[in-house]
C-alpha cells in the first residue's frame, strides 16, 4: 500500500552535511540519530518567519454546476485559512573543568564525551514535545501532537473537531492507556522546522575557557559549551496524521486498527510513512512478525543503519520512548 517516498526534503542528517566541514555539529546530529528514531525521519524545512511558521491551508473547495441548457452557472471560489505554529528554544550549558579535560590527551573529544548526557537530555525533550509539548500549559514550547489529535477542538491549531476526529481511531482500552501514530512526513504533511536565519539541528558554541564556581562557590578554570536547539512543528496537512488511542500495553493488540489508520491517509505518496508506538506494543508487534502469525508483517535489514525494522504493509514501525503508556484515555461523544 505504501508508496515511494515522493518528498525530496532534507532529514537532519541531511542538513548536518551542509553545515560547516568542522566535525562538530555531524558528530552530534549522529549521536541525537542514535538515540532516538524519530530523527531519522523527519523532515526539516527553514521556516518563514524569525520565530514560526506560517501556512496557508485550504479550508473549503469549490464544486462545479451541472448546467443546463440556457441557464448560466456562478462563479466558485476556495476559501483558504491562515495558521502560524511557533518555535521553540531548548538550550543547555555543558562545563568541564580544564585540568580534567587537559588530562584526557583529547580535549574536544573528552568535552563531548561529558557533554553526552545533557545532549541525550535535549534528545529526549525534544521527542517529548514532538507528541506532548502544549502551549497552553508550557507556552515556551510548540504544539505538539497529541493536543492536536484528541477529541476536543483547540481554536487557530486544527479544523472542527467533527472533521478532525477522522483522523484519531479508538483502540477501545480504558485506565491507563496509550497510542500508536502513523505520520507521513513531508514538505506538504507534516514537518519540523527551524526559525528562517538560523541554523538546522543542534546549535553548538564552544565559549572556551571560562570561569566557573563549585557548589561551596569557589573558583576554577574550566571549559563552557552552549548548546541552543530552535524548532517547531508544522501540521501542514491534518488528514496525513493518524493518532490510534487508547491502546491497552496489556491486551492483545489488533492489527486490524492499524489498516484502519493506512485507510485513513488520502494518499501514501505524499511522503516517508512511519508508524511509531511504545516498547510494549513495538514488543507484540516484533513477536508477531518473527512467528509469522501475520502476514501483514514482516522483518527487513536496513543496511543502511545497520538494524532490522518490522513493517507492516511495507511501513515501518518504530519505536519511540518518548511516547507515554501512562496516557489518560480519550472519551468519544
């Protein structure tokens, strides 16, 4: 059912090679590669506005008159809505002191290994905020998807809720639940986006020799790196986005639901298809694929990234953390 990815936009991986050759900011793009999959495929397009995004969407087509003789036909118009997304700034400090870092023999590679974990921390909350991030409680963020794909309508960021519904499926658990997501990504779908003038991904200064204060407030001499990560998410096309919710992580999971969710995209060519889920519901859907009890599934090498991915009806599944098995359960009118 999936077809080709139609949508030439860059990855981060792919911005990563424009940069300046100096090693730095590839080097960190793999490591954010590493730990999240997520970031292999989205898409990211420099925004048009220093601190958003704005899009033109379609609101209403036009339809043509049957006519009949001698009888004229009015003129039609679309209606077309504007929507701005806003950007938001995850920033970090990484310090180090400047004897421990000399002892190394490797300054910079020592800095980056200590660096590690805030850069995982960015990572993590930037996958977050991917699904989660609300602007109306964390207005510093942007807005991300699950406040978008509910059951209820938020003014400016979607269409009626009677239209926008379609595209969240209810997998029929209660408590404690959570979702699997099917998003095409592409320039006219789905994208991520950096503020128009700044740079892609991750943000890197070295700020060099600084400074710094122990907790007691003494000093010494250390090395500072500010680490800045500008992005935002546009929802371009609400129909390219399935949200199945109110999955249980204990029962069985259906796979009828995720042929629903393909069923649910106008067109597979628009874009790179994922479906991405927890570790609970990634782990059925693996055993599944490896006894071959469905045959909608299967298991390919990526030589390219070196793993084996499942797929079902040739789109893969990924699993991503940063979605909660902890999510309270949506309530259909």
């Amino acid at each position: 059912m999936a077809a080709p990815n139609a949508d030439y936009s860059l990855t981060l991986a792919d911005w990563a090679k424009r940069l300046d050759p100096d090693g730095s900011i590839a080097t960190i793009v793999e490591l954010l590669n590493q730990t999240n999959m997520i970031l292999d495929d989205a898409i990211w397009l420099e925004s048009n506005l220093p601190t958003g995004h704005r899009t033109t969407v379609r609101s209403d087509i036009p339809h043509a008159t049957w006519r009949l003789l001698n009888y004229g036909v009015l003129p039609t118009k679309s209606k077309t809505s504007q929507i701005t997304d806003s950007a938001g700034m995850l920033e970090t400090y990484g310090e180090v002191d400047k004897d421990l870092a000399m002892l190394n023999g490797n300054t910079a590679e020592f800095r980056l290994s200590e660096d590690r974990p805030k850069i995982e921390g960015m990572n993590q909350d930037m996958a977050t905020t991917i699904f989660y991030g609300d602007t109306g409680t964390h207005p510093e963020r942007f807005l991300g998807l699950a406040p978008r794909y509910n059951a209820e309508d938020i003014s400016g960021s979607k269409p009626p809720a009677q239209t926008y519904l379609k595209q969240v499926i209810d997998g029929g658990g209660t408590g404690d639940v959570t979702s699997l997501w099917l998003i095409v990504w592409g320039s006219e779908t789905v994208h991520m986006f950096f503020p128009k003038g700044s740079k892609a991904g991750l943000s890197v200064q070295d700020l060099g020799q600084k400074t710094l204060y122990d907790a007691d407030g003494g000093q010494y001499e250390g090395y500072r790196t500010h680490y800045q990560w500008k992005a935002g998410m546009c929802v371009r096309d609400w129909r390219y986005i399935v949200r199945i919710c109110n999955l249980s992580v204990t029962a069985d999971f259906d796979y009828k639901l995720m042929i629903k969710a393909l069923n649910t995209i106008p067109t597979m060519g628009m874009g790179k298809a994922v479906f991405y889920c927890t570790r609970a519901i990634k782990s059925q859907i693996d055993i599944a694929a490896a006894e071959k009890t469905n045959n909608a599934l299967r298991i390919i090498d990526d030589e390219q990234f070196g793993k084996s991915i499942t797929s079902f009806w040739n789109v893969p599944i990924k699993q991503t953390d940063a979605i909660l098995e902890t999510e309270s359960a949506i309530t259909f009118a």
